[in-house]
C-alpha cells in the first residue's frame, strides 16, 4: 500500500493526497455527471424544450 511508513502508520501526506483526490472526483461527478443526467431526463420527460421542428 502506497503511502505505509516502516511502522505501519499512514503518513499524513498520503492521507492528504486521496482526500484531495476524492474531492476533486465528487466535484467533477457534480459539475459534470449530473447536468447530463438532468438533460436526459428532462429530454425523455416530455416536458424539456422541443429539439425538433413542428409541421
């Protein structure tokens, strides 16, 4: 395991590093991921805006 000092203890840096990591995952999946879910759904809903011309 990465970030393991010979007596077994997490450093703090590495702690640091994965939870850095973490919030930059969730702000992504929050910035991105969830404004396409809302997209999709909206489109399938019948209530989004028309992409297509009326006849």
């Amino acid at each position: 395991m990465r970030g393991l000092r010979k007596g077994g203890k997490l450093s703090i840096v590495a702690v640091a590093a994965r939870a850095i990591d973490g919030l930059v995952f969730s702000r992504a999946i929050t910035l991105f991921i969830t404004p396409v879910i809302s997209l999709v759904l909206e489109r399938f809903s019948g209530h989004g805006p028309v992409t297509t011309p009326e006849s």
